[in-house]
RNA sequence: GGCCCGUUAGUCAAGCGGCUAAGACGUCGCCCUCUCACGGCGAAGGCAUGGGUUCGAUUCCCGUACGGGUCACCA
C-alpha cells in the first residue's frame, strides 16, 4: 500500500512535519544533569496521595538538581474532566509545597512548550500521527465497540490473550479501497499502532526505581488517535515528553505492563526515551490482605480528608517523605529545625515495592511536627482549621488570642517539647477548661480520700496561694499544705513507706488538679494557674469547696 | 487465564556474600524533682518456601506459595 496516500485521506489538514516541531520546541538549555520532570494529571478534581507521592517526587528531583518542573493537564478524556479541577489541583499542591516552574495554571499557560492541555494539542498530535502512517506503523480501525466486546469474547473462549493484535487485528492489513469506502461512508475510526514486537520476545530495561526488568515486548495494536481525533495517553505521552524535554519519567507502577508499548512508540517517532521511575502503589489493609487504595473505597486517599481530620499540611508531608526515603526520618532526627527542602532526596532510596499506609505511624510524626512549632504557628494553624471545621473553637480562640496562645505555650520551646497533639482536633479537649463557659468538673477524687482532707487541702493552698510566686516557692507551699495534712511531702519517702501517710503531694496537686481544671490529668498545674490568673483559680476552688 | 512487579518483625524499613540482622511506629514493662505529655531504659517480635551457585547466603540464580498490578476509543 502507498502509505503516502493514506496518510493524506487521513489527514490532508497536516502541513507541518516532525521537523517543524523540534525547531518550534528546541531542547531546553539547562545544564548537566538537571531534571525536567511533570505532573500529569487529569482534570477530575480528585487530588489524591498517589498524585502528592509522584509530585513530590518529581518536584525534588527537579529542584534539587536546577531542572524544573511542570504542569501538563491530561484532559484527553472529556467524560472524566471536572470544571474547577485544575485550580483545585493548583492550590491542592501549592499547599504540599509542590510549585510548578512552568505549564497550565489556572487561567491559561506559562511556558514555551505548551499549550499544556491536551486537548489544545491536538494538530501536534497529528502531525506524528500522519508521520506514523507515512512510515506503514499506524493505521485506520472502523471496528465499532460490539465488535471488539465480540473479539474479547472470543478470545476468552478461545482462552486466547486479550487485544487487539495478530489475526484478531481485522483492520490491519486492508486494501486502500476498503479503507477509503468506509473513511466516505463516514465511518467513525480510530488510529492504531501496528506492532511488530512479538510477546516471544523479551525486554531489558532500568527503572531507576525498580532497577532492571525484563519485560515481553508488546504485540497489541494500541489505539493512538481516538475516534474523535484525540489521543490516547500512550501516544500523548510520548509525543508530549518528548516535545517538552522531559528527562524523567515519574509515575505509579500500574504502567509498567505499558511500558514496552511506549518504548516502542519512543522509537518509531525517532525519540530518545526519557528515565522512567514506577513508583509502587500506596496500600492499606482491608481486613486480613493488603490492597491498593482505592479512590472509591477509601476516602483517605484524597488530601481533603487529611485537612477535614486536622492533620497539617507540614505533618503529611513529613510522612509521604518518610514513606518515600527510608533515611528522611534519620535526617529529622538529626536536623529537628531544618527546612524540609534541606533534605537530600534520592530515588535510589525508594521502595520498588508498595507502602502500606500507616495512620499510626503519620500520627506520630505529626506529633513531631506540631511539637517543634511555635506557639504562634500553632495559634495560626488551628484557627485555619478551626474556622471551617469547629467554629465554636474558632471564636473562643480568636476572642482571646494572647491567652490562648499562653495556653498552647505551655512546654512548647525547648529541647523537649509536649507532644499533645497530632491533629487539630486534639487541641479543644486539651484546652477547653481554660474557658469557663467550657469548664466543667468531668473527673471525680478517688473514694479513698476523705472530703475534710481535701477541704483542709483546699482551703490551706487558698491560704498561701500568691500569683507571684516562682514555681518553686509556689510547689513548696503545696508541700507544705501536704505536711499539714499528715500527706508525705517527699515522694521518695512516700513511695517507701506509703502505709505511713494519708497520702502524698502528689494527692495534694491532684484535689488542685481536679478542683482548678475539672480533670485527672493537665499539663504542668503551675503554668495553668498563671495562665488561668488568681480570680480564677479561687472561684474554681471556691465553687469546688461548695460541694463538698 | 496471559503478562509484569514485589516479598526482612503487626507496620515503615536499613542491609547490598561472612554482622549477636540497624533504626522508627505500635504493643508491653520499668524509671523520671505533682498527674498528663515528654524523656530514659528494657522486652516480645523478622529474612515466605524448596532447590541450586559458593568455603559461606537475608544478600546471586531457578521453581513454588502468597501479595499487588495490568490486559479500554480511562488515565
């Protein structure tokens, strides 16, 4: 067949050539070794972790190495896009530190290599595509969809391989004339690649991840062009990063057993392949096994849930780093105050395998996060999530920013800092008692205790109780309130012989404890005192007096 | 079913032919000038399995099992 012909029925519209594109997309002058890299998602406003774990990898590897990173939006099936999708994909990654040096934004494109939407892509599509038919590697398919649900069935009759290829392949090697009788009919087609790999062949190839493989070569006839003239990923991919100078390749591992069709694409457009790194999926457990997350089933893929749970940004950033390079945990530890970009990040420290995802294991190291925060940034970071998700806690906090920000001082600073919370929502249970609209009695005093000690207790501390006092002089009163009471003022001594005591000091701060915070457990009862001020504390004890 | 990837403790993981097989989370125990939160110390717990190669395999090769992925005009 004169492919010639061909390829002009197929497209008489295309005029420019192959040629033409690399002039108008010149390789980009960057110098050794740095790494031009992408997100590609598409549009359909789901911004999950499996995108945060390929971004953040993408973007360290570029701007660690002075490449740069960009955004290309894959809206080449239009029934998945969602109107909004790119800004919410914008913001959701600028959040996660991800910044995109060029591409789509939200209102346009910022670049020389675009359009960076697909679908505005299409004449360049094109131009490889007529070069694909010229060269006898693509053809035209009029197969409708009944038609090939009947090949599969047949196939799985036949218990042959699934796909369009070898004598399944019905549109392969037809006449010109047959072509031409259908492209007048207006028969709707679509554009497929004609492999000549063979499935008795084998691969080699180096993922910088998963480190070498040994793939079959593909023998399936792969739709390039839909029939509506778009393409498919494959084709846009290697057309688009080829166009874009991509020089790493970073994705889910779900497109390995593609791989050796895009090799194939690379080498018949005449283009130098770029580095690939798979990237195992993100797992959970579902009962006893492991599976991928889902984006239907579990709603702790999508970043929203993170922010709707109170997480910081900071904290799941912090995990993903550690899910994605075992030493970045090392690195913290040794380093508690640096900036994460500080971090070198390196694939060579990825897992070909998948991750589980451990709630468990984000908790603490968001623990960690918070704790080495200033009260300040904490003040901030709960309002912002306080004003969308507890706007009672809103108001009380922005009613009183200093004594609030008092509040969540206490043993912040310090080479030892609390760790109280991992998310947001940990916060108002741990202060609300500073409130008085909040504080109520929830704990109750042992029954072994007399009421007249705690009384006698009560009324001695109010006795000597002087907001001026420093904490030493103020827990040496307590002890003396304790020896008072016949209650062991030295714990040591107490815990040797506890028979000879009605109780201990400790007893003595916990009927404090319980009278001034309504609770068993508080944080250090001195810097609650001072933070609560002197009015507060009598009416506390007062009112607790009262009952008893 | 075909093809592919993976497999070190409950989880995340160091390890890259010779080690009593790091560390972290979780769990449990003990300690720590008032509880809590920290912090410290300690404990339990592991190289999926069978063959090779080798003086020697967690490490290399093959098989098996198990887990995952993929076989669309979705990405």
């Amino acid at each position: 067949m004169d492919t010639n012909v061909l390829a002009n029925l197929l497209f008489p519209h295309v005029t420019l050539t192959p040629e033409d594109m690399e002039q108008r997309f010149p390789t980009r002058n960057l110098p050794e070794g740095a790494v031009i890299s992408r997100m590609a998602p598409s549009p359909t406003g789901f911004v999950h972790l499996g995108n945060l774990v390929q971004g953040l990898t993408s973007e360290r590897m570029c701007h660690q190495s002075g490449g740069l990173l960009f955004l290309r939006v894959e809206d080449t099936d239009a029934k998945r896009e969602v109107p909004g999708a790119v800004q919410t994909l914008i913001e959701g990654l600028r959040h996660y530190n991800i910044n995109f040096d060029e591409g789509a934004t939200i209102d346009g494109d910022a670049g020389n290599y675009g359009p960076y939407r697909q679908r505005q892509r299409v004449e360049i599509y094109h131009v490889y595509a007529k070069q694909l038919v010229l060269q006898g590697e693509a053809y035209p398919c009029f197969c409708t969809e009944e038609e090939l649900a009947d090949i599969h069935a047949r196939q799985e009759a036949e218990k042959a391989n699934f796909g369009y290829f070898g004598k399944w392949a019905v549109w392969r090697d037809r006449s010109i004339e047959e072509i031409k009788a259908e492209l007048d009919k207006g028969t709707p087609y679509v554009l497929r690649f004609r492999s000549t790999g063979s499935i008795e062949n084998k691969i080699k190839f180096t993922d910088l991840i998963k480190g070498n493989l040994e793939l079959t070569e593909n023998d399936i006839d792969h739709v390039l062009l839909k029939s509506d003239g778009i393409p498919t990923y494959h084709f846009a991919h290697a057309v688009d990063d080829h166009l874009m100078r991509t020089t790493h390749v970073v994705r889910g591992d779900e497109w390995l057993p593609t791989l050796p069709f895009h090799l194939q694409l690379f080498r018949s457009l005449g283009f130098k392949p770029p580095k690939y790194l798979h990237i195992g999926p993100l797992m959970k457990m579902d009962g006893e096994s492991k599976r991928k997350l889902s984006k239907r089933k579990d709603p702790e893929l999508a970043l929203t849930y993170y922010r709707a749970a109170g997480f910081p940004v900071q904290s799941v950033y912090e995990y993903l780093m550690t899910v994605l390079n075992s030493n970045f945990e090392d690195w913290r530890r040794a380093n508690p105050d640096a900036d994460v970009d500080a971090f070198k990040f390196s694939h060579k420290k990825m897992n070909p395998a998948g991750s589980l995802f451990d709630e468990a294991k984000l908790r603490d190291v968001s623990k960690n996060v918070i704790s080495r925060m200033s009260a300040d940034r904490v003040y901030d970071e709960v309002c912002a999530f306080a004003k969308d998700y507890d706007l009672d806690l809103y108001r009380h906090l922005t009613a009183a920013p200093d004594y609030s920000k008092a509040i969540l001082a206490i043993g912040r600073g310090g080479k030892k800092p609390r760790k109280d919370f991992a998310v947001w929502t940990d916060v108002k249970p741990y202060l609300d008692f500073f409130f008085d609209d909040w504080f109520q009695i929830t704990d109750t005093y042992p029954e072994n205790f007399a009421k007249s000690d705690i009384k006698a207790a009560l009324e001695k501390f109010k006795a000597t109780y002087d907001p001026a006092d420093d904490s030493n002089l103020w827990f040496d009163k307590i002890k003396a309130v304790a020896d008072e009471l016949g209650f062991a003022s030295d714990m040591k001594a107490y815990r040797e012989n506890p028979t000879a005591f009605g109780g201990s000091v400790a007893d003595v701060s916990m009927f404090l404890r319980v009278a001034v915070t309504g609770r068993l457990n508080s944080p250090d009862m001195y810097a609650v005192m001072q933070i609560l001020g002197k009015d507060r504390v009598m009416a506390r004890i007062d009112a607790m007096l009262a009952t008893l």
